[in-house]
C-alpha cells in the first residue's frame, strides 16, 4: 500500500504560493489520507517543529525567506452526495478539492448556492477558514459541518455550523490557526430556487451577456466574468485577492465619515449598529492604486490588491501593505485589517512619519 503522507525537506515554496514568493520551507508533508494525520503529527522527525497547513497558498504571504516549521498539505479530493432531503442534498468534500472545480461539480450535480463563489482560488478546506466570500454569498450559509483533527484533544472531530462561528471572513479556525485541522467539509444546497443577485454588477453582467436567465449557471459565468475582469490573475502579476478586509465599523462612524466624505460608499454588516466601508475605495483614495516600490505593488486594476510584478520578497510586500494601511489611518482614522495569513511576521501599521510624500 502507498505511504500515507510523504515528506520533503528545503522545499522552494515558489510554486506555493499565488504571491510566487521565493521563500523556502524546512519541510512539506503531503498527506494522502487524512486518516494518517495522528501519524504523521508523532513523526520523531516532526518533534518541536511548527506545523502550518498550507492548501494551495492563495491567502497566504510568507514574510520571511524561511518557514522553519513542517507545512501540511492535504492531497484528498474526493466529493460525494451523503444525504438526501428532497429540495436540499447534502455533499462531503475532501479539503484538497479544488473550489472552483467543486463549484461546478456541485452545478453538474442539479445543486445550487456556490455559484456566486466561483473562481475563487483555493481548496475546499480552505473555505471555512476565513468563510470565503463573494458577489452577495458566504460560504458558511452553506456549510452543515466542518470535519477536522483537533490538536488539542488529539482527536478527530465534527464540527456543526454552530460551533464553526462563521462571520465575515471569521470563523473558529481562523481564530485559533494552529488548533484545527480541516480534513472535509460538509455543504447544504438546495436543488432549486431563486439565484442572489443583490451584488449590484450581477443583474448588469448577464444583461451584458445577451439578457440572460439568472440561473445558476449563468450566474457563475457571470461571476468569472467580473472577476476576470476586475481582479488581477495571479499567474500574470502574483497576489492574494483581497490583501485588507472591508473595515466595519459602528454606524455612528460610517455616517460622520460620509458627512466628511460624501462620495464614500458604505455598505450593511452583519447587525444595523455596524457598517462595511470599502478598503479599496479607502486605499485608492489615498492615492495607492497603481503605486509601485520595485516589484511591490498595489494593483492599478484593484486598489485592494496587492501585487508582486517580478521579484518582489515578502517583506517587501508586507512593508508595502503596512504603508498603505497607516496611510489610510491617518486620512480616515479607520484601521486595515490583512486578510491573508501573514507567516513569520505580525502586521503593524507603520508610524506616520514612515508615510511617502504623495
Ligand atoms: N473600489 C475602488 N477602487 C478599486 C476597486 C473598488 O474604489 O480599485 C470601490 C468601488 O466603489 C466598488 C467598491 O470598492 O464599488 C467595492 O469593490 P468590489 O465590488 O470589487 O468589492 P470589494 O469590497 O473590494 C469584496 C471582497 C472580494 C469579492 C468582492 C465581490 C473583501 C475583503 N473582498 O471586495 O473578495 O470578490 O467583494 O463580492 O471582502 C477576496 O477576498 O480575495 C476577494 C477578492
């Protein structure tokens, strides 16, 4: 029988990771079958090392030239239907599925709900992680359970939507990265009903597209359109889509903000005493969209992406995105949150007197 998970040692992680950072790792577990995680988490070789999992490195930058730590990489990519309700199905998806691929999988399968996430980057077990979202829809509205190994209790475990404590971009795994490890997941969709367009581009999109229906399929080709369009494809300029979150703040703020600001979008968060504003709106603003420094760049097609045109490092980046954020702090008085994992590194707005003169 072949082995369960194999192990690399001084692995270039180029190929890693959307950024396509030059950093290396000590070493890279591939693991088969997530049944063999108890195993591989005792390797002697694996003693005292940091374990970080690492799926297809879209939301990730490695700050530093060397992870000196064991990277987990879960090859499994199985989906099956596993429950059967009528209106809804349920589905089991291994974390190394592909998500764009499983989004249309889940369309060949009659199932709807996904379509507005399709191209995002990435493996299913990534999702409910940061609760991939977009064009309207989050992935935890979809989600029945996540199924993980837990290092703290060293056991495998099933986590109910409840217990995931899914909000934007958040969840539990988020929270405690180094405490879960995501081997499945488990989706709700229903088999019919009516598509989200409350993205205000979807509806346009597809009267763009000859007026088409807003079926499921439709709308995912409608997404992948805007998505080719607006965002930068990471094997033409590396990123990690969105490098900030949207900023929520309490409605008190967004209203004083928009007194000041009258053009500045505000969109609804999660309770009424909340609002999002734009971080893309807010940098570009600022004047970042399309700055350069070197191969470090904010992307001049989306203000809240930021790019490596060559041969930039992580810290470079990181610097970047440091300036940018504290630049935005000072115009605004609203504070940048990173969305990617940052590896090697806490993220510090730098001080005021860091700031470029514009
Ligand atoms: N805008 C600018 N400048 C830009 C781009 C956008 O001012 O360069 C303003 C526009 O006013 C626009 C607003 O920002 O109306 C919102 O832009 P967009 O619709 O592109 O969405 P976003 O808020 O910037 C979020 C997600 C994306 C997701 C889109 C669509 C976050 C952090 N990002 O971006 O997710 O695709 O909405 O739903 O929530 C990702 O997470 O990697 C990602 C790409």
């Amino acid at each position: 029988m072949a082995a369960a998970y194999s192990l690399a040692w001084d692995v270039p992680l180029h190929g890693w990771n959307t950024f396509h950072l030059d950093a290396r790792a000590r070493c890279l577990a591939t693991v088969h079958d997530a049944a063999a995680l108890p195993a591989l988490l005792a390797e002697p070789a694996l003693r005292n090392l940091p374990l970080m999992v690492l799926g297809a490195g879209s939301n990730v930058l490695f700050a530093t030239e060397r992870f000196d730590g064991c990277l987990v990489h879960l090859q499994s990519r199985s989906a099956r239907i596993v429950g059967d309700e009528g209106d809804h199905a349920c589905v089991r998806v291994d974390a190394g599925f592909e998500w764009d691929e499983l989004v249309d999988w889940t369309l060949d399968q009659g199932l709807q709900g996904l379509e507005n996430l399709a191209l995002i980057p990435g493996q299913a077990g990534a999702a409910p992680i940061q609760n991939i979202g977009a064009y309207g829809v989050e992935v935890g509205a979809f989600i029945a359970a996540v199924h993980v190994f837990d290092r703290q209790t060293d056991a495998f475990d099933r986590l109910t939507a409840e217990r995931c404590g899914f909000g934007y971009r958040d969840s539990v795994f988020k929270r405690a990265p180094d405490r879960r490890i995501v081997t499945a997941i488990e989706l709700r969709l229903p088999r019919a009903g009516a598509t989200n367009l409350s993205y205000a581009g979807l509806a346009e999109e597809l009267a763009a597209m000859g007026g088409l229906e807003s079926t499921p399929r439709n709308v995912a080709a409608a997404v992948r359109r805007i998505r080719r369009r607006k965002l930068p494809d990471p094997a033409v300029a590396g990123n990690a889509g969105s490098f900030f979150k949207n900023p929520v703040v309490t409605r008190a703020v967004a209203v004083e903000l928009q007194l000041r600001f009258e053009r500045m979008p505000v969109f609804p968060a999660a309770t009424d005493a909340e609002r999002k504003l734009s971080a893309a709106w807010l940098i570009e603003q600022a004047g970042w969209r399309g700055f350069r420094d070197g191969d470090a760049a904010v992307s001049a097609q989306h203000a809240l992406v930021l790019v490596n045109l060559g041969h930039a490092t992580g810290p470079q980046l990181l610097a970047l995105a440091r300036r940018v954020a504290a630049s935005v702090q000072e115009k605004y008085g609203v504070t940048l949150e990173p969305e990617p994992r940052i590896v090697g590194a806490t993220f510090q707005a730098c001080p005021a007197e860091q700031l470029p003169q514009a």
